[in-house]
C-alpha cells in the first residue's frame, strides 16, 4: 500500500493515478474536508470556490482529467473582462484599441509592453525570438530591472509596479524576472477581438475534487487523521503513524458526576494511535508537514492569503478581474458573476475581494473577519461612490496561511524533489505546493502534475509530465 498524507487535489490525484498503475492506496486527510484550496461555498444555485480559481488553455493536465471523469463537457470558456482602476477610473485591458486608450503609458510603452507579451526582444533594434525561452536565464535577475530593460521605465511604474506591489508587497524586489515570464508564457491564446477565454467548471471545481474521490473510493480516504510519524529505519519507508481524537464516554459516579478515567485529556476525548504498514509515502502537503515528519528543510517563502466572497443584490461593475492602480486594503476586486452569468447564482452577484500577506504581523491578518468587512467595503463604497452598500446581503471571509510561494530570485534551487530516496529514504515522494509543478504559478493544474509525477516515479514510469 502506498500511504499519501493530504486530501488536497495533488493527494487525491496522486491516489487516482497510482489506482491505474494497480497499486493500494490510503490517502490521510487531517482535517474534516477535502479538496483543499478548491473547497466550496454553497450558494443560491452552484456552489463556488472559497478562493478564486479559472484556468488558461495552457493547463492541459487537469483539462485532460476533466475529460477522463466524465467532465469535459461542462468545462466552459468564457471571455473574462480585465481592466485597471486608477485615479477613480476604470480603464478595461482586453483590446488592443482600449490598450491604445489606457492614458497612464505612453505610446512608446505600449509597444514595449506588447512586444514582452509576444515574447519578441527588440534591444539593440533586431528582434530576437527566442531571448526568453529559457526561464532559468532569468532566475537570478530582478524583476524591476527586468522589466526597466526589457520594456520600460513606463511600463514598470506605471502598469507592473502596482501590480506587483498587490501580489508581493514587500517581497516584491526579492522577485525574479523568470517568475514574470513563466507567467506571460502560463496564460492561453488571447482573442484580439474579445480577450482571453478563461476555463471554469460548470458548478465549481468542487465537482472535480467529487469526481476524484468517487474514483479513489471514500473506503481509501481517511479525514480527521494526522500523520504523526514515518519509519524509514534502514534507510526506506516501512510504516507510517496516525493519530486521531474521538470522543469517549466518561465514567459515571454515584451522585451523577463524571470522572476522568486517565483515558482522556480532560475534555472527554481520546488520541488513537495507529501503524499502517506501507510501501511508500507521498507527502501532498506543504513543506512544514513534510519537515515535521522527516526533518526535510525546504527554504521556500510562502504568503498567505485573505479572501472575501461579496454576495451582493446588484453588480459593482462589468469587469471580471480589476486590478487596482493606487494603495488600496485588497490587491484585486474580482466580480465573478461577470464571469459566468449570476443566474446560476440564484441572480446573485458574488465578488471577490482579495489580498496577499507577506508577515503574520501585518494588521489585516491580526484583524478579525468584522474588522476586515468594514475595511474592505468602506474602501470599494470610496472607490465606486454609485455602488450602493446595502446591496449586499453576505460577506463571508477565507484565510490560507500558505496559499502561494513567493517566487524569489533563485526559486528552482529551493524546490523539492518529487523523489526524496536520496535525500530522506527510499519510499518517500513529495507533491506538495513547493514541488517544480507550481511554478512558476501555483494552480489546480499543477497540484494534479505533481500528484502524477510522483504517482509514475513509484511505478517506475517514463513518463514525466514535466521536467525535474
């Protein structure tokens, strides 16, 4: 049996393709739910993911299990409207004549910008196409200086650099270049007449992570249990241990007291402790789990993440993902129902209202969800004086300490290894969000790559999604 600790999407992929090379397997979920960042709300009609989530035609991997399980056919494109606030305006990115509109680059920037995006470097005045191929060329440059050279200053004042200020903060100088351009090369095909379809899954991601587990099997998934220790004695994994808290019924006395029979911590509960005896261990968790249970050291960075769903009687505008242009509480306000129609929403209009934290100590991940609502709401009623407040109905609020790496200068020399045998023991894999699959952007997509990768490496495959 293969033991894989998280129920995340990599865990639960990882498990489906070891079923296809034949092998047993027990996915240890230590929380109550699965899915991980793909975890859902209900709404009015379909549910809806906690956290924002749509994919770029570039992300072959999870479209190609979609098609597998039976989903393809509800995996929709529709076109997402982009557009940026600044100075109260908000100034829409799609087409090339509203790029030629947007007033705060000049025209020299706009090509500058255009040329980057089409990969093509013209410095020193012949265009070169292949400059950016590589993204390890960039590893080690700054992003600043990346963008001032390759581009402009222009463009990295004026269109980058709040952008960047909203995803990284104060990290963000410590940022590569190659980061930037595994981005540009990340997204689809983009429609000059329209803009870029976007992926999104009729009634949520959560229907994927349904159709996992209904192929895993519930009887091969164990939520509520944490991992607490692996046995790699002589150097490969044989066992590995879980505990979990149940209740247990306290001893009654004679006048109708309880007492603690030394079974319990005092709150009527009890610790149980199994061994399961193992082949091999995929760790699809974050790297602290992974430390925590072998001693691996990972010095990847993470942020984390809080993220507001808006469920609103009326629209806030007809953009689906701003990007905002001045110093504002959130980084981006992104109006789903823009997106895919509210009517599958009960005619709710829901908005994402999202931010990236680089400290714990910053005050928006000291302040409670109350604190946050009048913050966040107060500043889009600034920004959008027509939107009328009372319009919303709920606000409901998502935290993720570790949602995202930060993508610093010489990223790829801190990623883990699918296969730790040289490293930890024989039997150990890791799919984790530090794993080479989520870069150069964390996704979906890149949880069910390294879930496989890990998945071929036990069955002694060739084949290899992506390179290590």
């Amino acid at each position: 049996m293969i033991g894989i600790v998280g129920g995340g999407i990599a865990g639960l992929a990882a498990a489906y393709r070891l079923q296809q090379h034949d092998y047993d397997v027990q996915v240890f979920e230590a929380s109550d739910d699965l899915g991980g960042l793909a975890a859902t709300y209900e709404t009015n009609g379909d549910r809806i993911e906690k956290f924002y989530h749509h994919l770029s035609a570039s992300e072959e991997t999870i479209i190609d299990l979609m098609d597998e399980l039976g989903l393809g056919d509800d995996l929709e494109w529709p076109i997402g409207k982009n557009a940026y606030y600044v100075d109260g305006v908000v100034h829409p990115l799609d087409k090339p004549w509203e790029i030629l509109a947007y007033p705060h680059m000049s025209a020299y920037d706009k090509f500058r910008l255009a040329l980057l995006t089409q990969e093509i470097d013209v410095r020193g005045g012949i265009p070169k196409f292949d400059t950016y191929e590589r993204l390890e060329d960039f590893e080690d440059v700054p992003i600043d200086e990346f963008l001032i050279e390759h581009t402009s200053r222009g463009v990295y004042e004026n269109f980058f650099g709040p952008l960047l200020d909203a995803k990284f903060g104060s990290r963000k100088e410590d940022v590569s270049a190659a980061w930037l351009l595994g981005r540009i090369k990340f997204r689809g095909e983009r429609d000059l007449l329209r803009g870029e379809p976007l992926g999104y899954l009729r009634d949520g991601f959560g229907r994927l992570i349904d159709a996992l587990i209904e192929e895993v099997g519930e009887e091969n998934i164990t939520t509520g249990v944490r991992v607490s220790d692996i046995d790699t004695e002589g150097g490969e994994v044989r066992s590995l241990t879980t505990e979990a808290t149940q209740a247990v019924e306290a001893t009654a006395t004679a006048d109708g007291g309880t007492v603690d029979d030394g079974t319990t911590n005092g709150e009527n509960e009890e610790t149980v402790t199994e061994t399961h005896d193992v082949d091999g261990v995929v760790v699809a968790a974050m790297p602290n789990v992974l430390e925590g249970l072998t001693g691996y050291e990972c010095d990847i960075d993470f942020q984390g993440a809080v993220c507001a769903l808006v469920t609103m009687d009326e629209s806030l505008t007809d953009t689906y993902w701003l990007n905002i242009g001045h110093e504002a509480p959130f980084g981006a306000l992104i109006e789903h129902t823009n997106y895919i129609p509210s009517e599958r929403y009960g005619g709710d209009h829901l908005l994402y209202v999202a931010s990236y934290i680089q400290d714990y100590e910053e005050d928006l991940w000291q302040m409670d969800d109350e604190e946050i609502e009048e913050l966040w709401l107060s500043h889009i009623a600034e920004m959008f004086p027509d939107w009328n407040r009372d319009s919303v109905k709920q606000f409901r609020l998502a935290r993720n300490p570790r949602a995202a790496p930060v993508y610093e200068r010489g990223y790829l020399d801190l990623v883990v290894p699918y296969d730790l045998g040289d490293d930890i023991a024989e039997g150990i894999y890791y799919a984790g969000m530090a794993s080479k699959a989520q870069y150069p952007e964390r996704s979906l997509n890149g949880g069910i790559v390294a879930g496989y990768e890990c998945a071929d490496r036990i069955a002694g495959k060739k084949q290899v999604i992506s390179p290590q």
